[in-house]
C-alpha cells in the first residue's frame, strides 16, 4: 500500500514537472525552430512563432497528463526540444536572414 | 487511466492551486474595464467635465520649470472624452524613476491635480499585481494555468451543450455549485479563452524570447526597431537647441495623416542634441491601431521617420487591442465587465464543488481553505471599497498620498485575511458580516463622495452626467446586492438545512 502512494507522488511530481519544465523546453524549441523555418519576413517570422507558444505549451501539458507512462512520456519531451534546438540554433546564417 | 479521468485530475488540481491568484487578476481586470470613469470619481477636480485647454508646450513648461533633473524621456497625452485633462510622465535619466502627474482641466495655467492611485491601481493590479517584473511573470503563469483549466474543462464536460440548460438549485450542495460552475463556465468560455491567450500574449517578447534570441542573436534593441518600424537615435553629448513647439508638430502630424487625432507625445533624451519627438495616431475605430508613429527632430522639427510596423506587430495589436477593450464604446466595456464577472463567478463555484466534496467526506482541514476563499473573494472586494474611502478621507494636500491610498487598500485586505482566520469555524456568519460590511462601505461611498465633493449623484444626474453618475450608482447598486444576501443568508439556515436533507433523501 504505502509502496503503491509513493509510486503514485513519483508519478504526479514527473507529471508536474514535464507540464511545467517540458512544456516551456518544448515551446520554447518549437518559437525557436519556427523563427528560423517560417518562409516569412524576419520580423513576422520571430512574432508569429512567438505567438504559438503558448499554444504549444498548453498542448504539451495537456499530453503530459494524458499520456499512460509518466517515465516515458520524457523521450518525445527531450526528442523534440533536442531536435527542434539543434535544427533552429545551428542554422547559420539562415536563421539572421531579413 | 481513462483520458477523461486525467484531465478530471488535472482541472481539479491544476484549476484549484492558482484559483485565489487568478480571482485577483479577473477581479482586478473586470474593474479595470472602467478604470478610466472611476479615476474620474477618484478626483473631483474632473467631477464638473471640464475639458482642459491647455496646450502641449504648457505642459512641457510645467516639467522645464518643476524638473531639473536630466531626463531619460517624458511622454504626453491630451485631453479625451474619457479622460478630459494633460497627463505627464517622465523618466530620470540617473535613477530611471519614473514619475507622474495630471493637470487640473479647469485651471488655464498647468496645475497638478491632487496624488492619487486612479483607477489604474487595478489594471496594475491585473497585470502584475503592484510587483513589477516577477509579478509579471507570476500573472503569465497563472494565464497558462487558466489556459490549461480551460481546455481540460472542455475534455472532461461530455454534455457540454445539455448542461448549459441545467441549473438545479435545489439540489444538493455540490450539485448545484457544479451546475453553477458550468453555467459561467460554458457562457464565458469562449471569452475566457480568448483573454487568457491575448493576455499572456501582450507580454510575449518576456515570457517567450526564445525567436528573438535565435533570429535577432538576442540583440533586443534591433528586434524591437525592426517589428516596431520605430526610430531610434543615438545621443551626441551636445547640448540641445531650443526645441520647437509641440503643438506645432501635433498639427503637422494631423495634416500627414489626412486627419486623425494625436495620441501620446513623447520626447526621448531631451536634454541633447538628438533629440528625438515621437507623435503616435489615436485610431478608436480599430481594435489594434497600428499607432503610425510619427518621429521629428526635436530642435528642427524635420520629419525623420514614419512608422511602418510588420505585419507580425500588426497582428499582435491587434491581439493586444482584443484584450485591452479600449474600441468599440462603453457596450463593449459592459460586455467585457459582465464576463469578467462570469469568470469569478465559476471561480468561486468550481471552488466550492471542491468543498462540497470534502466536506461530505467529513475532511477537517477544509475550514483552512474556507478561511483563504474569504480572505480574497471578500477580502480583495472589501479593500477595494476600502481604497474608494481612502481616496476620498485621506486629504488633498496629504504628502505621498497615492502611497497612502495604496496602504489603506492593502491594510484593509489583511484586517479582511485576519478576520476570515480568527472566524474559519463558523463560516455562514462571517460571510453574513462580511457581506454587511461591504453593504454598509458600497452604500456609503455615494454619501462620502456628496459630502467631499461637487460631483454627488443628484449633480451629477441633472447635468445628464451618466458617466460620473454610473460610478455611484453602481456601488449603491452592490451594496443593495449585498445587503439584500446578507438579510437572505439571515433568514434561510434552517430552511436551507431541511432542504438539504430532503434532497439527500429523495437521491438515496
């Protein structure tokens, strides 16, 4: 009994944290990933990919409390913050373009 | 688990937690809808609705004689029908305080009307909770809060459009808190999901740099002069010339856009050579104007820029605009009121389906969580009637007395806490009291304004006034509410109990 409450806090503290840690990460690398990738001017690129965000945000907390696994539902979290950074930050000169 | 029982889970929680912050924030927004009538109830030298006649460079007088600091900037803006007099801010260049002031309309000289909070204390409050850049922060959360509640709320509600239709009073407790809760809920839903988005939304360039930092390389000045479409100039160290009128390029600035008033008019570093004299548009017919900022040399009075803002900030005023509701009058101002009330009425509901719940469960500790409901759904109600008072007591020539407003409104909020902790056992009567006091200091506030000043209901009604009128007739109007409760909750507690019971026994 008392194992099963601990596993239950353990699940609801992965939960949170992916909601609020996950869902910014996220969020954050998709603005980031859309700035740099959006075919629009620089300054309606940064605004509009900016503007998703909190879209985004409110998605991933919403996926993190409906996914089954409370572990895994980390690996999508970190694959796309990892993948959506790296696409946006090693962009080069593209992501300085007016 | 079933998706509708986690999101149960997650609109429980994750809908309580940020409750008493968000019923601060939509409370202190619903008032702002009016915040510029209740400043004028908050100084009597608007009451009579004179219109100022004074002139840009009269006011900038005012700040060349009163001021000697070097100034970073200082900003303008003319009379409106809501707002009837010159209001002044400026930025000190060493401290980067920043001070403000608005002139007597009825004086012909720039006179500074008494300090006061204004109706503006609670877009403040709204915004970031009088506690600048973290309050900021904490205010977007809370949105994000509100925004997943939102969505979750829709996930878990199968009859979304039945329920509408569905109010049972008479049920027991939790039942007809539920019904209540969904009611406002569902009414206001599309409102509330738009001002949350919208409003985390104004803040975005903080909340979210992630696209700046990665297309501007974090170079801020520049992202803002490119999505703006703003001028900027660098300062020389030079002393400036003497500055040409600001009336003058006021009217310049009518003549470029065909028409058109003038909104704010600010003056960047003034006291050197590059000067720089913005002219912003005043557009009330759109929901986001695109402000077409006109830049002039201060000393020449050459036309340097004209702004041409992106798309992208277009279409973020627009969202701004959405959210501020300063188009479309005072019916749209209503609607806003109407529905920021909805929204702390499924607050306060979806708190006590919580309650109900636990207290059918025989949960102990549940007076605590009664005791912080009426510390902030009564409290922040009573210390804002509470600030009206002290604006109108504490006396005109009273140093700092904006500040002291300021104390009065927070003393009052923590006299409110104490109370709702001492009585947490028996919470009927201090809602009872609580509602009498705020009877008693809503009812009053129309009295207390007759006796401080010109602007009284009757004068104000005879001149057609409605504006002014409708501030005092508003609170009489809460205050009749809150008695009229406060003599219901009196009479009914034995009525309500057998209810109850009869209730239980029919649905068992």
């Amino acid at each position: 009994m008392s194992r099963n409450v601990s596993i239950n806090r353990w699940n609801i503290a992965s939960r949170v944290l992916a909601a609020l840690v996950g869902g910014y990460a996220v969020a954050y690398a998709v603005t980031a990933f859309l700035a740099v990738y959006l075919p629009l001017a620089r300054p309606d690129r940064v605004v509009f990919s900016s503007l998703a965000s909190f879209a985004v945000w409110t998605a991933v907390a919403i996926y993190v409390f409906a996914a089954r696994s409370a572990t895994r539902l980390w690996l999508p979290i970190i694959g796309v913050t990892a993948v959506l950074c790296l696409a946006a930050f090693l962009s080069g000169d593209w992501r300085v373009r007016p | 688990m079933k998706l509708r029982q986690s999101m149960a889970g997650l609109h429980t929680w994750g809908g309580l937690l940020p409750s008493w912050l968000l019923f601060v924030i939509i409370f202190a927004g619903t008032v702002a809808c009016f915040d510029k009538e209740l400043t004028r109830w908050m100084r009597p030298a608007l009451h009579d609705g004179v219109v100022s006649s004074l002139g840009a460079d009269d006011v900038r007088g005012w700040l060349q004689q009163n001021v000697s600091e070097e100034l970073h900037a200082f900003w303008m803006h003319g009379p409106t029908e809501r707002e009837p007099y010159w209001r002044l801010g400026w930025e000190v260049d060493a401290t980067k305080t920043i001070h403000n002031v608005a002139f007597d309309p009825r004086s012909a000289q720039a006179e500074p009307m008494a300090e006061t909070v204004g109706g503006e204390f609670f877009f403040k409050l709204h915004y970031n909770l009088h506690a600048g850049d973290i309050g900021m922060y904490i205010v977007g959360l809370a949105g994000m809060f509100m925004l997943v509640a939102l969505v979750s709320g829709v996930i878990i509600h199968r009859r979304i459009f039945k329920d509408f239709f569905t109010l049972r009073p008479k049920a027991n407790g939790q039942r007809a808190w539920l019904d209540a809760h969904n009611l406002f809920g569902v009414v206001g839903f599309p409102f509330h999901l738009v001002l949350a988005y919208t409003g985390v939304a104004i803040f975005v360039a903080s909340y979210m740099p992630a696209a700046a930092q990665v297309s501007y390389s974090g170079n801020v000045m520049q992202y803002f002069g490119e999505v703006m479409g703003s001028f900027e100039r660098e300062e020389v160290g030079q002393p400036p010339p003497a500055p040409v009128s600001l009336d003058a390029l006021i009217v310049e600035s009518q003549r470029q856009w065909g028409g058109g008033e003038a909104g704010w008019v600010s003056v960047h570093h003034p006291d050197d050579a590059s000067a720089v004299v913005d002219v912003r548009r005043r557009d009330r017919s759109r929901i986001g104007s695109p402000q077409d900022t006109l830049s002039y040399d201060a000393g020449t009075g050459e036309l340097l820029n004209r702004q041409d803002a992106s798309t992208g900030y277009r279409a973020y005023l627009w969202l701004a605009g959405l959210h501020m509701a300063q188009f479309g009058g005072t019916l749209v101002r209503l609607l806003y009121l109407l529905m920021g009330l909805a929204g702390c009425a499924m607050l306060v509901g979806g708190l006590q389906v919580w309650l109900a719940k636990r207290e059918q469960r025989g949960d102990a500790s549940v007076v605590w969580v009664r005791a912080l409901n009426a510390s902030v759904f009564a409290g922040l109600p009573l210390a804002s009637l509470a600030l009206l008072w002290g604006n109108r007591l504490i006396p005109a020539g009273f140093a700092e007395r904006a500040v002291a407003e300021g104390w009065v409104f927070a003393g009052a909020w923590l006299l409110v806490a104490l109370w709702s902790v001492l009585r947490r056992q028996q919470g009927r009567r201090l809602l009872r009291e609580q509602l009498l006091l705020g009877a008693v200091l809503a009812l009053g506030l129309p009295i207390i304004n007759a006796l401080t000043s010109d602007g009284h209901l009757i004068a104000s009604l005879g001149r057609g006034d409605w504006v002014l009128a409708s501030v005092d007739l508003f609170l009489m109007v809460a205050g009749l509410v809150c008695a009229a409760s406060a003599w219901r909750l009196n009479t009914t507690p034995a009525a309500a109990a057998a209810r109850g019971r009869a209730a239980r026994i029919q649905e068992a």
